[in-house]
C-alpha cells in the first residue's frame, strides 16, 4: 500500500494514549487502533481534522506516500 499511517509515532512525539485521542477526538477507540496500524483503507475528512487538531498537527504529519517500487 502507498499510503503509510504515522499515526503512532505522532502519538508518541505528543505523548498522547490512543484511549486520550480516541476520548479527545470522539472516536471509538477500536476504530483509532485501526488507523493507528494502518489496517482502514479510508478515513473521513471530519476525522483526519478532528485528530489534526487534538494532536496539533498537519495530515502530512499522519500520512505519507510512498511511490511503488
């Protein structure tokens, strides 16, 4: 896959638990373990801005593309 979550190691640079972003965010904490392993295939506008914003970030920060070799 090309898209590369960086979800955790934003989390971790914020020293922030999935069980605060996911009570933050106002998103059911299994649903910001799958993101965070990079196990979804989509994720909503609304969220990615709401997560930016908890965490004080960009979504280039979360997300990254990685060409195909």
């Amino acid at each position: 896959m090309p898209i590369i979550l960086r979800l955790d190691r934003v989390m971790a640079d914020r020293k922030m638990s999935l069980n605060e972003l996911s009570e933050r965010v106002g998103v059911a904490n299994v649903n910001l373990s799958k993101l965070k392993n990079g196990h979804v295939s989509a994720i909503r506008f609304s969220t990615l801005e709401a997560i930016c914003e908890v965490l004080n970030c960009q979504p280039g920060d979360i997300l990254e593309y990685q060409k195909p070799e």
